[in-house]
C-alpha cells in the first residue's frame, strides 16, 4: 500500500499540474481513508474540480472539502501608511 | 498623499469574466493607482491574457502589472504582456512607470522576481548547470529591479513583484518551500534604492504584513491573503 506521505504529495502535483485545476494554492492532508482539502480558490466551479481532479487519483479516499472561495468585493477600510 | 490598490493572483480565465468588475469599476473612489502583483492567468495562455485585459480595461485609474510564474507557464510571456498593453495595461518587467495624484509624485519599479531563498537559507549558483542558471535567474532580476529603482525620481518609490522579497510574508506557508516564494536578493535590491513600499503576491498562505531588513514595509497582496478585490495603501511622499 502507498504510503500516506507519497499519496499526500502525489495528489498534490496533480492537483497543481492537472490543466482543469493548475491549483497550487490548496493544501491537501491525508488521513487514514480521508483526504482534507483546504485553502483558497476563485470560484466555486474550480472548487468542485479540485474535487473531481482528487477523486479520478484516489476514487477510494473520502474527500473533505473545506476550500473556500475568495472574496472580491470592494475592501473595506484602508491601510494608512503615512 | 497617494492611496495605492493592489491585489496579486487573481488567476483569471474565461470562467472568471466580470468577477471583479463591479469592485474594480469603484476602484477610483478608493485609490488613484492600481497595482497587480502577478498570476493574473491560470495558464498564461494568450486566451486567458485576454480574460485579463478586458477585466481591467478603461478603469478611472491607471493599472500597472508584472507577470507571475503562472503568466509564464504557456511560455509565451511576451504576447501575454502585449494582449494587457493592447488594452492599457502598463506591464512591468525591469521598467517603471510614474504617475501624478493630489500633488504627489509616484514611480513603480517591476520586475517577476523568482526563488532562491532568504539570507543563511537560500541557493547559491554553484554546481549543476540548471541549478547555476536558477540561482543566476533571480540575481539577473534583482539587479534589473536596483537599476529600475535608482532610476525613479519620485516622492513615492513603490517596487512592485510577483516573488516576495523577504520572508515576513510567507508566514503561513511550509518554510521548507520558502526558497520557491521569493529571495532575499530582491530585498536587497528594495533597501538599496530608498524604496517606500514593496508589494508582491505569489504566497496564498502567507501574511499581509512584512518588512524588509533595512525597514522597508512589504505587503503580500494575493487575493486569498486580503480577501477582496484589491487592498489600499495610503503613502505619503518625502517632499509633499
């Protein structure tokens, strides 16, 4: 059986070298027969690929998706530098 | 008095268009520069590039850019750069552009910037050729990025990258890969020319707020870190 070190790092280059994802701003855990995603996307179509990238590499583990998807409002408030 | 927006790794594509239109439409009522710190692709594909372009066309403000490693990644960083300047974009790499807002003189000074590590922890250019022409890639940027800096005249000198300049800002991110986010050289560079400000995007775990060892504030602005369309900085000049 792979080690979880190596599935943890594999999952991680395809997630960041897969075209439909090319993500290298998600953080990927593995655990027993669980893998946590966390981190931030842009949107919430690119959060579920994350998924569906994880799942076609490892259909056997149980995904946890906790990625957010950034916000991109207008600020609130300003940093006074003077 | 000049109020600086800024945001880094916003990884456009054709999924993303209008996302940041209705805050970046606003973004004259927050500041009078527009600065982005690279990853504006997800592939650096020319189509995407053009994603780009029209997200932040005719803006009330003037938009300056440096590519990021994702910008590159199609390696066609050249056309990516005309496609934004096609549509105003001032992209900046080894360059500077200036601007004038409320009596107050500002000069931006880009370059990417690549890894290599911080001072005590970093690459040197010895040994294997790829690993010789790594190290010599961030010691040829961060000498562009000194000259372009010496260059400014301005009340407010910013330096503007995509790879962070000192490791304040990366943390949050596994040290082990710090050598991938940033060099110290850029630093270096950054303290040698009288800068007031550094900003620079690539690290989404890091932190907001850093500051580089001769005192210089540094500001990690990747979307992910401050969680809306842009951030403002209000910097005031040594001679307004």
């Amino acid at each position: 059986m792979e080690s979880e070190q190596y599935l943890a790092a594999n999952l991680r280059r395809a997630v960041a070298e897969d075209p439909r994802t090319a993500e290298l701003g998600v953080r990927i855990t593995v655990r027993g027969g669980h893998v946590m995603l966390s981190g931030d996307v842009a949107c919430e179509e690119r959060r579920a690929l994350v998924e569906e990238v994880l799942h076609e590499a490892a259909p056997e583990l149980k995904i946890l998706n906790d990625v957010r998807v950034t916000p991109a409002g207008e600020p609130h408030g300003e940093e006074d530098l003077r | 008095m000049i109020r600086v927006a800024a945001v880094g790794d916003v990884h456009l594509g054709e999924d993303m268009r209008g996302h940041l239109r209705p805050a970046l439409e606003k973004v004259g009522e927050h500041a009078d520069i527009l600065l982005l710190a690279g990853d504006l692709t997800r592939h650096g594909t020319v189509e995407e590039a053009a994603v780009v372009a029209d997200e932040f066309a005719d803006l009330p403000v003037p938009v300056v850019a440096v590519l990021g490693n994702h910008d590159h990644h199609d390696d066609k960083p050249l056309e990516v750069a005309k496609t934004l300047e096609d549509k105003g974009i001032n992209v900046l790499e080894g360059t500077t552009f200036t601007h004038r807002a409320n009596g107050c003189s500002i000069g931006i000074a880009g370059v990417k910037g690549f890894g290599g590590g911080f001072a005590g922890k970093c690459g040197s250019a010895f040994g294997e050729r790829e690993m010789k022409a790594f190290i010599q890639h961030t010691c040829d940027i961060a000498e562009t990025l000194k000259g372009a800096l010496s260059e400014l005249d301005t009340d407010i000198k910013v330096a503007l990258t995509h790879y962070a300049p000192v490791p304040d800002t990366l943390r949050g991110e596994p040290p082990e890969i710090y050598p991938f986010l940033g060099s110290y050289l850029l630093g270096e560079a950054i303290d040698a020319t009288g800068t007031h400000l550094a900003v620079h995007g690539h690290a989404h775990f890091g932190t907001e707020q850093g500051m580089t060892p001769g005192g210089v504030r540094v500001r990690n602005v990747a979307q992910p870190i401050i969680r809306s369309a842009y951030a403002v900085y209000v910097l005031e000049g040594t001679s307004s």
